[in-house]
C-alpha cells in the first residue's frame, strides 16, 4: 500500500479558488451589478420583465457578478413579496434550443425526459411551471454566441413572446445574455434584438494591474493560511494576469503555486512556485477546450492554426491547403469541402475560431478565419501533442 504524505498545508480551505466557488462579494465589480439592478428592477417594482447583456474577455467576472446579483435579488425580490428565481445555462455546453431548453424545465423536473418532446412542447412546460409557481424567472445564457450561431435567436425571441403575453399573476420571464463578444447580438434577428435596447447592454472591462492585486489579495484571505503568502507573491501573481487582465488567471496561478508548494513541503508559497505555476496554466484553459473536439476538428483547427501563424486572418482556401497537409502528416483521410465547413462552422460557434465574410480589398466573396483568443504557437502545441499521444 502507498503511504500518503499527509503534511501541512498553505491551503486554508482550497474550495475558495475553484472556478465553481462564489464570493460574496465580486471586488470590483460593484459598479456593474449596480447597473443590473437598475436594469432588473422593474421585475419586483412593477412586475415588469426586463433583459441585460453582458460582454467583456475571458475572465473580467461577468458569469460570477450575474450570478452573484441574481442570488442577492432573488432575496431583495423575497423581501418584497416577489417569487423569483433564477438559472444559468452555458451554451457552449449545451449546443441548440433543445439541449438549452431542457436544462431549464430540468430546474423545475429533475426526471423530465431528455428524448420525446418538441421545442415548442418544451416551451410550454416551462411556461406551466412559471404559472404553477407564479414565478419570475431570469434566464441566463452563459455563452450566448454559440446558440445564436448555432440555432439563431428563435429561443430567445419565444422567450420575449412568453413576456410579452404573460400577465404577472401567471408568472413571467427575463434574460440576462453573457458573451465575450461585443457584437454578438448582430446574429439576432430585428424581432429579438428589439427587446435588447442599448441601454440594456454592461461592459466588463479587463482588470487592471491594482484590481487584481485586489482581486488575488482578497482569494489569499478567503484560502491560504496567514503567512503563507507574501504581499511579494500577490503582486507577482497580480503582473503575471495583468497581462490578459484576467481574475481567473490570477486565481488559478495562485492554486498552482500553493499545490507546488505543499508538493514541497514548504510553509510559504515562493517566487519559484509562482514561475512554476506559470509553465502550468494557461489563460485560456486550452486543455479543457481541445478536449471537446474530436480528431477531425482537431486536424482542421491545426491546419487554420499552422497557417495563420505570422497573419491577422486567412482565407477558407488557405485554410483547406493546409488541411490536405495535416492530413497527409498524420494519416488521415481529407474529408469534403462540405464537411470541411462544416467543422469550421462548429469549432467557430465553440469561440475557437473566428469567422465573417471578406469586404473591401479581398476580390468576391470568401470567408475570412481568425484567432480570437489562443496564440497560433500554443494551439499548435498543444494539438499536436495529442495527436502524437494517440
């Protein structure tokens, strides 16, 4: 039998730096709650439904703040006689109307079945469930792009016709819609984006170097034993996520650090387990996203990634070119042009690649691919150390 090395720890309660773990309070991100509630008000004041558009990078707190706020106006509604509940769907995870609708009615009936039921017989379960309760209920989209890529805006334009026809003795809803993209509202059609009016919209700028000083600061007292970890170490970790102006980042590097520091034995975090830290993490979590896909994808994201390496996009041509010779590289057969765009469509709707139609410049019409997160370098990498490993 293995004897565990059961040592002390610099970890005072480790479930603080998990990505799950909600704080009570979002440091720097009071303003824009703030104008959620301004936004939502009219909910509990005037049985009104109202809707919020949130967008900012990976990592600027807009999932935590919007779940932060409806759990605190879940009880300011409460105190005002108001039933009121919420819940979070991240449409990434779950890719079309179908999958998105039924985590919602699973919120009311955990055994609903998954297969059996139309869209539209779905909507209209939820819609009982609203009236059963007379209950306002904030839908949340996490991720909104990719069911608006995917599917269009019928779900959220059905959502709106629920509002509008629904009186509030019969329960109502809104929408709060999430998206790291400023204009992910333009793949809405005018009927839904009529109910998303400007002012309906909250930036979540990154953070800068002294908000995540802040921001890491206050995870060190919710975490880490006293004297574990130096106002050194805090501002180390705060310029390393400075960079990407990313919490999350910062949060994870401290986990790291304190996990190489228990491996350690040590009774402090270091500058070292920081640098160490560093060669683990990654801001934008590729790991986790490439495990996702499949190895058709991966061949096609590996080709756009080798290709694009020294420019700002390229074309679809460009992106085929090189995928034959992938292909060929790892012995697998090429699949058709349709196939072939169609995987682009889908690791675009996964916020992997980027793609719109050319303009001015490029001679007729081709679709333009880009990178709107991950270094080229990085996904190459790391794409090609799976496929090696299979």
């Amino acid at each position: 039998m293995v004897s565990f090395r059961a040592g002390p720890s610099v970890f005072r309660d480790q479930g603080k730096l998990s990505f799950d773990y909600l704080p009570e309070k979002m440091v720097h991100r009071e303003k824009q709650i703030q104008r959620m509630f301004s936004l939502l008000r009219p909910i509990v004041e005037a049985s009104a439904s109202s809707n919020a558009f949130l967008y900012g990078p990976v990592g600027t707190g807009k999932t935590h703040s919007a779940k932060r706020f409806c759990l605190d106006f879940r009880k300011y509604a409460g105190d005002h006689d108001r039933a009121l509940d919420f819940y979070l769907v991240n449409c990434r995870q779950r890719m079309g109307d179908d999958a998105v609708l039924l985590a919602l009615v699973r919120h009311f009936d955990p055994h609903f079945p998954d297969r059996g039921f139309s869209v539209a017989e779905k909507l209209e379960t939820l819609r009982r469930h609203l009236e059963k309760y007379k209950l306002h209920f904030i839908v949340i989209l996490d991720e909104v792009d990719a069911l608006l890529k995917k599917s269009g805006a019928d779900l959220i334009y059905a959502f709106a016709r629920i509002a509008e026809e629904t009186t509030a003795a019969k329960g109502n809803i809104s929408m709060i819609l999430i998206s790291q993209r400023p204009n992910a509202l333009e793949y809405m059609d005018p009927a839904a984006l009529s109910t998303f009016r400007r002012t309906s919209v909250i930036e979540f700028p990154r953070y800068d170097r002294e908000e995540l000083h802040d921001i890491v600061g206050d995870r060190v007292d919710l975490a880490m034993h006293r004297g574990t970890v130096g106002t050194e170490i805090v501002g180390m970790i705060a310029d390393l996520a400075a960079e990407f102006g990313d919490a999350r980042y910062g949060i994870e590097l401290l986990e790291k650090a304190g996990m190489l520091a228990d491996e350690e034995a040590s009774d402090e975090v270091t500058p070292e387990h920081v640098r160490g830290a560093k060669a683990h993490v990654h801001p934008t979590h590729v790991e986790e996203r490439l495990a996702q896909l499949d190895v058709p994808k991966k061949l096609v994201l590996l080709a756009i990634a080798r290709r694009i390496r020294k420019k700002a996009h390229i074309t679809m041509g460009e992106a085929e070119e090189s995928y034959e010779l992938v292909c060929e590289e790892f012995r697998e057969k090429p699949r058709a042009h349709t196939q072939l765009w169609k995987y682009v469509r889908e690791l675009d709707a996964l916020g992997l690649i980027d793609t719109k139609l050319s303009g001015e410049g490029v001679v007729g019409k081709t679709t333009l691919i880009s990178l709107p997160e991950i270094p080229a370098k990085i996904l190459c990498d790391n794409i090609e150390r799976g496929l090696k490993k299979r």
